[in-house]
C-alpha cells in the first residue's frame, strides 16, 4: 500500500511503499493501520480511548497540521490491515 498526502509526515512521505498485514481486522493493540470510514480510506495511527463504558477508537496523524478524529461503534469502518513496516524516501 501507498499512502498519499502529508499526514503522516514525518513517519513516511506521501507515496512510500508501506508493507501491511491484512489478516489484521481489528484494533486490539495501538499501532498504525490502513482503514476504511465511509468511502475513504485512510492510514493512521488508531489509539483505544475508552469512553463511558465503551472504548472509542481515535484515529491520530503524525504531522500536527491535521486533528485527530475520534471513530465510535456507529461510524461505518473497517479495518483493511495493520501497518507493520514502511520505506521511507528522501528528496534531494
């Protein structure tokens, strides 16, 4: 997978080549993981909040230009893999 646009910068560039495990269908630890909400995908670092009697999940960008957005039980998501590695390019 490819990510594109600067969020998770400086992690990775937009376009790095990231290796993802896509056994991984749930968050049950805090790590980055390639995800769907609604129509779009998106990468990024998901944390488990818990809330009340419930854990939300929040979804967290590197670069801190972008918010962090919180995902609870309601939101049509799904996890497509976990981020395990990524090749991180210069330019010169």
């Amino acid at each position: 997978v490819t990510g594109f646009g600067p969020s998770m910068r400086p992690m990775f560039n937009p376009g790095d080549p990231l290796l993802v495990d896509r056994g991984v269908t749930t968050v049950e630890i805090d790590a980055i993981y390639f995800f769907r909400l609604g129509k779009h995908g998106f990468i990024k670092i998901l944390q488990r909040v818990p809330r009340g009697e419930e854990v939300i999940l929040r979804a967290k960008s590197k670069n801190p230009d972008y918010d962090a957005f919180d995902i609870d039980g309601a939101a049509d998501f799904q996890v497509l893999g976990r981020v395990l590695t990524g090749w991180k390019s210069e330019q010169f």
